[in-house]
C-alpha cells in the first residue's frame, strides 16, 4: 500500500512543450539583439570570434532570457493563476516543483555555458542570473516596486548585453562612447517594460506587486514609459551628431519621429495598444539601437 501510494505521488515530468512555454522564446529577442549590438559596435564580425558571437547569442536568449522566465513564472504562480491561469504551471502543465527546479538546473546551465566567455562574460552572466532572481524572489522580489524592478530588467535586457558583446570578443572594456549608449538605450528599456504591465493591472494590485501601471494608474504610467523611451533617444540624437555621424544620427531621429506619432495613440487606450505598440515602436526602437551600434563601430574604428 505504501509502494502503490508513492508511485501515485510522483510528479510528472512535464512535457518539452510547456517546459520551451515556459522559458518563453519570445523574450529573448532583445538580449540576443542587444548582444549583436555589441559585436557590431565592436567590429568584432570576424571568424575568429564568430563562435564566441553565437555562444553569447545563446547565453543571452535561451539560457539567462531562459532562466529569468522560469523563475518569474514560480515565484509568480499565484498572480498567473490570476492574470495568465493557462500559463504551465498555473494550468498544471508543469506540476509540483518542477517549476522550480527548471528554474534552477537553467541557471546552474547557463553559468557553466558563461566558462568559455572569460571573466568579463562569466561575471555578466552571473549578475544577469543574481538579478533575475532578485527581480522575482523573495525578500527581495525587486519586481514589487516597478520602478528598481524594471530597472533591473532593462539592464540585462539591453545594456549588460550590449557590453558583454563588446567585451567577450575583443577582450578588452568598451571605449566611453559604448557605455554611454548602452546605457541610454537600457534606461529607455525601462519604459518598455512598463508596457508589459499593462496587462496584469489587477493581478498585481491584489497581490501587492507595485509596477507603474498599479501604482501610477494606467494613464499616467503609459505616459511616463513614452516619455522614458523617448528623453534617452534625444540624448541619443545628440551625442550622434556631436561626434560627427550625420546619417546615423539623422536616422535614429527619423525612428524616433514616427514613434512619437505612435505614442499618441498608445496613450488614448494603453492596455488595448501595449501590444500593438510592442510590434511597432518598440521595432523602431531596436532598429535605432543597431543603427547606433554601426556609427560606434565606424567611431571606435576611426
């Protein structure tokens, strides 16, 4: 009876489509952009560092992306069971605590995948991996309060990548103008993650996590992301110019305009646009960090 009674309470092992469900592909598009934006600014799109290129590509998508989805997605399957109750492991898909032990064999993958990056990559890799689970777990859970949660998001998003790229393959830290981009483009991120809020508003007010849109309202908080994706692409604009790089500069500004026309109606109706919104600004977006990226490469270069 016993034996019959264990072999009942074994969990099953979830299948490998709620496991890639749960690791979310369709966040790692922007680490892995933001990573070729490094190689790129780098001029490191050579042979010999091409496998060190698509290793960092794969640690910064499938692997930390990865990871930070999982451990998101345990920590938070109580306000999915409200928000996203199809999610794997609200639905049962993934059951027991498998959730969280995905969560962990990804990381524990993920920093030995950061070995041969050297120290630089094996350092970023494993903040990249800290923040994630700062972001999500408790005490911490820098998620309750959207503006230190998001901030950590944006950074391993677009900026740790960025200079990651950079570093891995020359082997040396990013000249000043690397950082200063990078940086600007990952403080603009943190409005992009504002519209990923919108969605879950009163999840969040019931279980007391603070993002923009439960703390702020939605309104104000759609306006506060555009503003916040916009100011770091001026700046962007500017310093573009000053350094004598015309067409890039011209063409961020371009972007820039057409997303501010976008931006006006994301604001009419945020939580019905953010989406929409996510396919077309933020596109534009991501096309201007890549456009910045070619004018370092030909600065740095110079």
């Amino acid at each position: 009876m016993l034996r019959v009674h264990a072999a009942r309470s074994v969990e099953p092992v979830p299948p490998a489509s709620a496991v890639l469900e749960l690791l979310k592909p369709i966040t790692w598009f922007p680490p892995m952009w933001a990573y070729a934006c490094g190689l790129v600014s780098a001029s490191a799109l050579h042979v010999p560092g091409l496998w060190l290129g698509l290793l960092g590509v794969a640690l910064c998508g499938p692997l930390v992306c990865g990871t930070s989805q999982a451990v998101n997605d345990w920590f938070d399957r109580d306000v999915d069971a409200i928000n996203e109750p199809q999610r794997p492991i609200p639905s049962g898909r993934i059951a027991g605590q498998w959730g969280l032990r995905i969560a962990i064999g990804w990381s524990l993958l993920s920093a030995a995948a950061a070995l041969p990056l050297g120290s630089f990559g094996f350092c970023a890799a494993l903040l990249g991996l800290l923040l994630a689970w700062l972001y999500s777990a408790p005490p911490v859970r820098l998620k309750r309060n959207g503006w230190w949660g998001n901030s950590a998001v944006a950074v391993c998003y677009e900026g740790l990548p960025w200079l990651t790229g950079v570093t891995v393959v020359t082997g040396t830290l990013p000249a000043l103008p690397v950082f200063v981009l990078a940086g600007l483009y990952s403080f603009g991120a943190h409005g992009i993650m504002t519209l990923n809020d919108f969605k879950s508003v009163e999840g969040d007010l019931r279980s007391g996590i603070g993002s923009l849109p439960a703390r702020l309202g939605v309104a104000r908080a759609a306006r506060v992301a555009c503003l916040m994706m916009a100011l770091p692409q001026v700046v962007v604009v500017v310093l573009l110019y000053a350094w004598h790089r015309p067409a890039h500069a011209t063409a961020v500004l371009l972007s820039l305009a057409v997303q501010a026309v976008l931006m006006r109606r994301l604001v009419s109706r945020p939580r019905e646009l953010a989406p929409w919104y996510n396919a077309t600004g933020i596109t534009l977006y991501v096309a201007g960090m890549m456009v910045s990226a070619f004018a370092l490469r030909t600065l740095v270069s110079a």
